[in-house]
C-alpha cells in the first residue's frame, strides 16, 4: 500500500468549502468543531436530524484516521455507527466529498493497495498536527458519539414502532369493513389526535 498525494488547487478547495458552508451542519443517517466549514448538508436514509457541524464532522474523520488508518470510507460510516450505537451516521453524499475536501487540503492522502478497487485514507503529517492541535475538540466530538449510544441503548423505539404497527392495523381493517361511514372516520381521527395530544404532554 502506497500513498497518493493530490496536488493543492486552491481554487478546488474554496469551491468545496463553500460549498460545505452553504449546506450547514451535517445530518446523520440514523437507525439511527474546527474551523470553518458548518451548517445543514443533506443526505438520505432513516431518521435524520441535524447532528454535527461541517467543522465537528471534519474533526471526527480526522480523530478516526488518528486512530485507525488507513480506512476507506465505508469503514468510517461504519465507525460512526459503532461508536453512537447505530444512531448516526454520515451518508455517501456526505462523507465521501469531506474526503475530497480534507485531500485537497493535505490532511489526508489516498493510499493505493494492490488488488482493491477501494481508496483507502490515512493522515498526512499536515493531518496529524491539525488533530494534535485539535485534540480537546475532537474529545468533545467523540463524547458526543458515547453519549448517543447510551441515549440508543436506554430508549429502545421497538415497542414504540410495534403499537404504531397495531395502530395503523386497527384503523385501516376498521374503515374498510362495510358499515364504517363519515361517522366512524371522525370517531377514528377523535382518538388519534387524543393519544397524540397525551403524547407531546409526556
């Protein structure tokens, strides 16, 4: 395995960045802070909600190379997914153009290994400063991750995702039997918007 270095091209990396910064902090694909880039940026799958900033998320695929590495980026959304307990991870479309951008910014390189397909990362003596430098930040960012796991593991939705299962079952036989009229519908939507107006008082 041999690494590959891009070249810097300046205007490529405030192109990425940009575009970083205009998406804002990074949703998570669920099952589930370092200088500059943050805010939303999209991606699909499961639950979402908005997780780490650009910055934070930099700092976390920085941290994970630090201590693993090299890995290719299927192995840091696996990472992630671990270390929160299966509560959050980035998606392709966001992970794999951080990649790009923390290459072109000389934090990592690509390492080539005979016979895959894959491009694996590793930091850069650039890379390993910046996480020595960052190193509190990315504590605090990992602490994040822990602190998801233990939230997944105390709060299990099975039960939840089975009652609404049951709910949804219940609703649907009933309206389609032949007497359920307008009358049954409202009676219906009556005790759903009840059991919902009980929910958000919990």
């Amino acid at each position: 395995m041999r690494g590959c270095h891009r070249g810097r091209n300046p205007a490529r990396i405030a192109a990425l960045a940009a575009a970083f910064a205009a998406g804002g902090g990074f949703e998570g694909r669920s099952r589930g802070r370092h200088g500059g880039f943050g805010g939303p940026f999209g991606e699909g799958g499961g639950r979402r909600g908005k997780r780490f900033s650009g910055d934070e998320l930099r700092l976390l695929v920085l941290g994970l190379l630090a201590q693993d590495a090299p890995q290719h980026g299927y192995q840091l959304i696996r990472s992630f997914a671990e270390r929160s307990g299966d509560a959050y991870s980035p998606s392709p479309g966001v992970l794999y153009p951080l990649l790009t951008l923390l290459a072109d910014m000389d934090l990592i390189a690509e390492q080539t290994d005979e016979g895959s397909a894959r491009r694996a990362y590793a930091l850069t003596a650039a890379g390993k400063a910046e996480v020595a430098e960052k190193q509190a930040e990315i504590d605090t960012a990992f602490a994040r991750l822990a602190a998801m796991a233990d939230q997944a593991g105390r709060a299990d939705p099975a039960p939840v995702r089975r009652a609404m299962m049951n709910l949804r079952t219940a609703a649907v036989q009933r309206m389609t039997t032949g007497s359920a009229d307008a009358e049954t519908a409202f009676s219906i939507a009556e005790i759903l918007d009840e059991a919902a107006r009980k929910i958000e008082r919990l």
